[in-house]
C-alpha cells in the first residue's frame, strides 16, 4: 500500500513540474512579460543624467521610454498631441522621442503607445507646459491707447496683459513668441502676463524712468555739442517722451560727427549723477537703455560713447565704448540694450562720483551713412525688477 502511495505521489510531483516547466518554456518563447509590452520607467536622455527617472517633462524634452516589448510602437500620445517616433530609435527595451511642443487641449496627463497589432498601452506621465516668458518689448515707450509689441515665448491665447496699477490691456494679436497690446492708461512699472499656464511679471519696465542719464528735457548750459540737435517735435518723428535729440547728417566714410557731448560742469553732470554705485560695483547687474528712432539704416555705422571724469578734451578721443548699430526702424521707435559691464569697462572703469559725468556721444571711422535719427531716454537700469 505504501509503494502504491508513493508511485501515485510521484507521480502528481512529475505531471506538476511538466505544467511548470511547459509554463516557462511558453513565456521563454514569448520573450519578457509574456510578450507583452511594458514600461518601467522613464528617463533624461543626457548621458551625465542617465539615472535620472522622471515623472513629468517639458514641451520639446528629448526622453527615453524605458520597458519590454516596445519594438512594435507605432504611435505615441502625450494628452491629444501626436509625438514622432523614428524607427531609428525604437528597440525592444527603450524608445526615444521628444515630448510635442504644441499645446493640448485635452489634458489627461497620460502618455499613449499604439503598437502594430493594435493593442495599446497607457502610462502617467505629465507635460510641463511653460508659463509665460518675457524678454523685452519692440519699445518700452509707447504711448496711451497706441499698440505695444511684447517679445517672449509660451504666449498661449487666451492670455492677459497687465500693466502697473492692475489695469489690463486689450490684446490685439497673440502668437506663440509675440504680443501685441493697445496700452491703456497707467503709470511706469513692469508687466505681467498671465495664460492657463501661469504667470510672469517682467524683469524690465514699461516707460521706465528710473536713473535717466539723458533725458534731453532739461536745460544745456554747458554743453560743447548738442542743444542744436535736441527738439520737442519734428515733422518725421513723434516724440514718445517730450524732448529728443534729433540729428540727420550724411557722413563720409571715417567721418567725425559730435550729436551730445558735455564736460563733468555741464548740464550733462546733472543727469549722469543718477547712475547709481551699486552699477559701477556691480556693472554685469546693469544694462544701460534708451529709445532710437531710424529713418536711414545706420549698417555700418559707429557710434562711440565716452562717460568719466577726465580730462574731455583727450579722454574723449582714446577712451570710449563703440556701439555698431547695424540697425534700421523704419520711423517706429525701438528699444537698444548694451551691457552696461561692457560700457564700463570699454571707459575705464571711471570711479563714481555723485555729482556725475563727462559724457560725449559721437560717429567716428564708420561706413559711408545717411545718420537720420532721433534718440531718448537714456538710462542705466537693473537688468531684474527685484
């Protein structure tokens, strides 16, 4: 009896182990995970960050799919937005592709991979949409009820323009790297600009008036070049900010032209005295600004422009930052930035000195040029609000 028991006990041990190895030989034949697709996670694609796993991503980030079975991947799905899949970069265990820079409409925060039988596979995964960003504005000067352009990226309609003081703009246009807005009545300060997405506030300001270096409103007493050129309206060009200075001169090639220049006792001191210390001891902090207005292009031209506290009569002549404006506005006032650490170190680093500055702004060894312009505002500003 006891030999029946264990040939019959055997016997269920052989049929068991038969079902277990028939078992693993069938899924050894349909490869991992019994053949089907699946991901285990996903990760940066940057060799030094391989090990990073993420959750979520950027419009436009290059990512790894990382899991089994993903050869037959034909599509793939990041919300509604179709992501390209290069055949190139498909493998059994990875699959890599940049996650779609459109917006979706259809937010599920899913990613989606369709395979070539059909079936599908669904996996969390969440597109970090950018909030808005503000670089600059065509001009920062523009007046009341007129169209301001904002220049940035991830202007996703519908959007709103908030100006200092909380008042809201009336958007004309939007696209996804432009705005324009009709400005409404308000005082100087940044913007801010608000989508689905979130919300930024500029870095720069709008009609910004802080430490104004050249305003050309005041009086010139003192002034070696510069009174002659400086108007409060002109048949081509409309002031933006009461008075400007305004030069129209042909020059010959290497032609020696002075629109503004004042030595430390002219009036010119009593604006340059509101750049403030903390420029000079911090000079990559600060960008220097002003508003120009073209009627000729200026490609080729040289402007030079000294600022110190020497001796204008040679100082001038051998120390100076050049600006070269390969620019034309076509009559529409526009916005220039210089790196005020470059000015500065163009002019010698000039010690500060509260009661201001010599400065002398002029062409000089430049291209052959019609030099129609008119310029204000001139300003020494934070390159951060805050």
């Amino acid at each position: 009896m006891k030999n029946r028991f264990n040939a019959f006990l055997f016997l269920f041990i052989a049929i068991a182990m038969a079902g277990i190895f028939t078992g693993c030989s069938d899924d050894d034949d349909n490869g991992p995970n019994g053949g089907k697709p699946m991901i285990s996670y996903i990760r940066v694609t940057r060799p030094e960050a391989s090990d990073s796993l993420i959750a979520k991503a950027g419009q436009g980030s290059m990512i790894a799919i990382i899991g089994q079975n993903l050869n037959g991947a034909r599509e793939l799905w990041f919300n509604d937005q179709q992501a390209g899949l290069n055949p190139a970069y498909i493998t059994s265990t990875s699959i890599i592709t940049r996650v779609p820079a459109n917006i979706p409409i259809d937010i599920t925060n899913k990613m989606k991979l369709i395979f070539a039988n059909g079936d599908s596979l669904l996996y969390d995964f969440t597109v970090d949409i950018s909030e808005p960003l503000l670089t600059g504005m065509l001009s920062e000067y523009v007046g009341t009820g007129e169209v301001a352009t904002i220049v940035g990226d991830f202007f996703y309609a519908p959007l709103t323009v908030t100006f200092t003081g909380g008042v809201e703009g009336e958007v004309v246009s939007v696209e996804d790297d432009m705005i324009k807005v009709k400005v409404p009545e308000g005082e100087p300060g940044t913007i801010t600009v608000t989508t689905s997405f979130g919300e930024t506030e500029s870095n720069f300001w709008f009609r910004d008036n802080r430490n104004i270096i050249a305003s050309f409103d005041g009086t010139t007493t003192g002034l070696w070049h510069g009174p002659n050129f400086i108007k409060a309206s002109d048949p081509e060009i409309k002031n933006i900010n009461n008075n400007f200075l305004r030069f129209n001169q042909a020059l010959a090639e290497g032609a020696w032209a002075e629109f503004y220049v004042g030595p430390v006792n002219s009036d010119i001191a009593k604006e340059t005295k509101n750049i403030p210390a903390a420029a000079l001891e911090n000079p990559a902090d600060y960008v220097l600004k002003f508003e120009i207005n073209t009627l000729a292009p200026l490609t080729g031209a040289a402007i030079k422009m000294y600022m110190g506290v020497g001796d204008m009569g040679t100082e001038r002549n051998t120390i100076f930052y050049t600006w070269k404006p390969n620019i034309h506005t076509e009559g529409a006032w526009e916005t220039v930035s210089i790196p005020f650490e470059e000015f500065y170190t163009a002019n010698k680093e000039f010690p500060y000195r509260a009661d201001g500055y010599g400065a002398s702004f002029f062409f000089s060894d430049g291209a052959k040029v019609t030099a129609n312009i008119a310029i204000d505002n001139m300003r020494v500003v934070p390159i951060r609000a805050n």
